[in-house]
C-alpha cells in the first residue's frame, strides 16, 4: 500500500495514537525494554512525516501517561532522556523541520516533568508555533480527567470571581479550557498492541470518534498499517448520534 490507495477516500483531519507494545516488543527479541522505546521513537517520526504527507491535519500521540510515572525508575529516566533526545535534535534541525511545516504543541502537565525537557518543550512549541502543516501533539504527563480537572477548576475560579455565569456554561466552554483548544476532535483513535481500552486518553475529545485497535505492536507500525485504519475509517458510517 502507498500515498496512492488512499486516492478519492477521505483523510481524517485528527487521529489519536496510543502507541502501545514497546515492551513486549523488545522482549520477544529478548531485549530490553527501552530497545522497545527507542525503535517506538523512530516509528513515531516516520509515522509523522507520512501524516504530513497525506494531509492529516493533526496527529495526537500518547507518549507517557500520568500513570507511567508507577513504572520502575530505570524505565522512567529511560524515556525521559528518549524525549529529551528527540526535542533537543527537532529544535537543532529547523530547516527540515521548516520544509515538513510541522507544528510541535506539548499537551499534559509540566508539573513533575524535568525542568530541563519543560525548557526544550517550550522553545520547541514557540519555534514552530506559525507552522500550518501538520500539528503533533506529543501528550506527555498527560491524563484525560487531569485535563477536564483542570478546565474545570480555571471555569470554577472565574465564576467564584463573578466573570462568568455557571447557568451559562456550555460544552465549548470546557472545550476551550483543554490543552487541545482550538483543534478539531480526533475523527479516530487508534490503540496499537492488541490491547483494547482508552487509557484516559483524550476522554473528552473522543465522545464521537470511531475507535480502531490493532494487534500490530508499535514498533511494527507502518505507513501501510496507518494506510489500513484509514480505509477502515472510509467503510464506518458516522452519524454523530443521527440515523
Ligand atoms: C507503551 O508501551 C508505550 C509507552 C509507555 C511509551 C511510548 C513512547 C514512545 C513510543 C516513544 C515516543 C517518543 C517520542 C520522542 C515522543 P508499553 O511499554 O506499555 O508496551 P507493553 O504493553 O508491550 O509493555
């Protein structure tokens, strides 16, 4: 499969990626986990140049959950320095990053993250802010009900201050308090590693996307595998609650 299968079918403007399967990955080669992170990184940046390549609007990957942080300490620093890797080297390569247009936006909670990488995020995110190509949203920290909490609590104190009614509330409201605001719900979730739950990811955002898991574990994921959701995304009626 190519660029040329997905002619005449419609791309999705936003897709969600759970990139799950690292671990088991690297041990049936029997490696060691991060082996399973570090080959996950490099399917993560070819899955975004092809993303830029079709068209997608955006592309929101699960990269570490609020709840990563109970996985051992050696995993942990492990992933740390694999992202701290990959912002430093996006932000030293800004003519190709110029060339693919894309936009890096960092979406979770920078309390708790190594100041150092809250540094690299942040010169990232600015660096890249005017881009109009692909966005990818790199959710790192990130927990669905730690995000709703937080829109929440910024809508409450407004009201506590009397700037806004809450008989007045309505859904854009919490819509614009997310790290997403601005951008269209993803059409489709995909969840890679055969596992099939949300994982508190994009909770809010997903009410109407169409959910598709594959038992291809990350580090197996191709273009031509994204090619296959995609169709998949084609055959689906949706109907947003209508008939
Ligand atoms: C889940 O697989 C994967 C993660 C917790 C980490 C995902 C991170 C990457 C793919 C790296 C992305 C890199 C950048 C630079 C954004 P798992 O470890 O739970 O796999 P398992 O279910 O087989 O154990």
């Amino acid at each position: 499969m190519s660029k040329k299968d997905l002619e005449g079918l419609v791309i999705p403007e936003h897709i969600g990626i759970i990139m799950d399967g690292n671990g088991r990955w690297a041990q049936k080669q029997g490696l060691e986990r991060f082996e399973g992170h570090k080959a996950g990184a490099r399917v993560f940046e070819n899955i975004c140049e092809y993303a830029c390549d079709i068209g997608i609007k955006v592309v929101t990957f699960y990269a570490f959950s609020t709840e990563n942080w109970k996985r051992p300490e050696k995993e942990v620093n492990a992933l740390m320095e694999l992202f701290r890797r990959f912002f430093a080297r996006v932000n030293a390569r800004e003519s190709e990053n110029e060339k693919k247009r894309m936009r890096i936006r960092y979406i979770g909670s920078r309390a708790g993250l190594p100041q150092d990488i809250v540094s690299l995020i942040d010169i990232l995110e600015s660096g890249t802010e005017n881009k109009d190509g692909l966005t990818v949203n790199v959710a790192l920290n990130y927990g669905g009900r730690n995000e709703i909490l937080f829109a929440a609590k910024a809508l409450a104190q407004r009201a506590a201050k009397g700037e806004i009614d809450p008989d007045k509330l309505t859904e854009e409201d919490i819509s614009s308090g997310l790290f997403t605001a601005g951008q269209p719900d993803p059409d489709m979730i995909i969840r890679t590693g055969g596992e099939y739950r949300i994982s508190n990811f994009l909770i809010w955002q997903s009410a109407y996307s169409e959910l598709y898991f594959s038992d291809t574990l990350w580090p197996d994921f191709s273009p031509e595998d994204l090619d296959r959701a995609i169709i998949e995304f084609n055959r689906r009626n949706r109907r947003f609650g209508g008939v």
